[in-house]
C-alpha cells in the first residue's frame, strides 16, 4: 500500500512539473533543433529521461533549468542517433522546385533566419535569454560557463544580429 501511494505521489509531482513546464521545454527545443517535428520527439524523450531521473531532482524550484538541460542533452543525442537525408537540389525537378519557395521576407523572417544563422556558442545563450527569460546566472550554470562569458556571447550575438539586420535593409 505504501509503494502504491509513494507511486502516485511520484506520478503527480511529475504531472505537476511537466505541466508547467511542457511549453518552455517544446519551445526551447524547437530553437535547438529547428524542425517541430524533431522538437516534440527530443521533448519525448526528455519527458522519458526525467521520469527515469526524477529522483535526482531533489527541489521542484530546479525544475525548469533540469528538465531544459535534459532537453539540449536529448537534442544532442538525437542528432548523434539520426542522420538527416539530404536532398540534391540541383537535380529536383519543376514540380519539386516548387516546394522550396518561400513566402516574401518580412522582418520577423528576417530575424529568424539571422538567429538560426549563429554559430550555437551564440544563439543558445541568446535563446535562453530573450526566448526562455533566463537571468545570465542562469544561462552560465546551464551551458557549463561563466557568467562574463555569457555576457561576452549575448553581446557579440547582438552585434551579429544587428549587423546582418542592417545589411540585409540595405541590400
């Protein structure tokens, strides 16, 4: 009877944590990944792997920065698991043609297109902050650096994306 309840109190702190933070954890693989496809499996597999580890988070107020770093190391391993098909663009014909054009360009498109040309050192941290509101401090515990270090990507990154921004205008 007691591992039955232990059971369900296990079950709905899970829910309860998941609930909450479902949302953060799709968006945040969605920016890693760049295929909502891909996001919701690496999400999956994250909900799986917490599942298996929830013991190992011992106060829910961690929860959001666990269960992200959970997300980027599934997201790491997917791509270590699967190959993605590449498709010879220069040999498609009319009718496959067609399915790479793309909508006009408009400023959201723009922006977009410039933050998933980062190099990773500076998007994710960028993501992080503007996308999932991390504090710096927050960011440096979880990519592992220090706290100038995310400073010094944030700014660089947004010098980046100001300049391609600017000379995209002009062009």
């Amino acid at each position: 009877m007691q591992s039955s309840n232990a059971g369900q109190a296990r079950r709905q702190r899970f829910d309860r944590i998941v609930a909450v933070f479902h949302p953060d954890m799709y968006r945040y693989a969605a920016w890693l990944c760049r295929d909502k496809v891909i996001a919701e499996e690496v999400v999956q597999e994250s909900m799986l792997r917490a599942w298996k580890s929830l013991d190992a988070l011992r106060e829910d107020a961690a929860a959001r920065s666990w269960l992200l770093t959970i997300v980027r190391r599934e997201n790491a391993r997917y791509f270590e698991r699967n190959r993605l098909e590449t498709v010879d663009i220069d040999n498609l014909t009319a009718a496959q043609s067609a399915l790479l054009a793309t909508q006009p360009d408009d400023d959201l498109g723009d922006m977009r297109a410039a933050i998933y040309a980062l190099d990773d050192d500076y998007r994710e941290p960028l993501v992080l902050q503007v996308l999932m509101g991390y504090s710096t401090n927050e960011i440096a515990e979880q990519m592992g650096i220090q706290q100038g270090a995310v400073l010094t990507r944030l700014h660089r990154a947004r010098a980046k994306l100001r300049e391609k921004m600017q000379t995209g205008k002009a062009e």
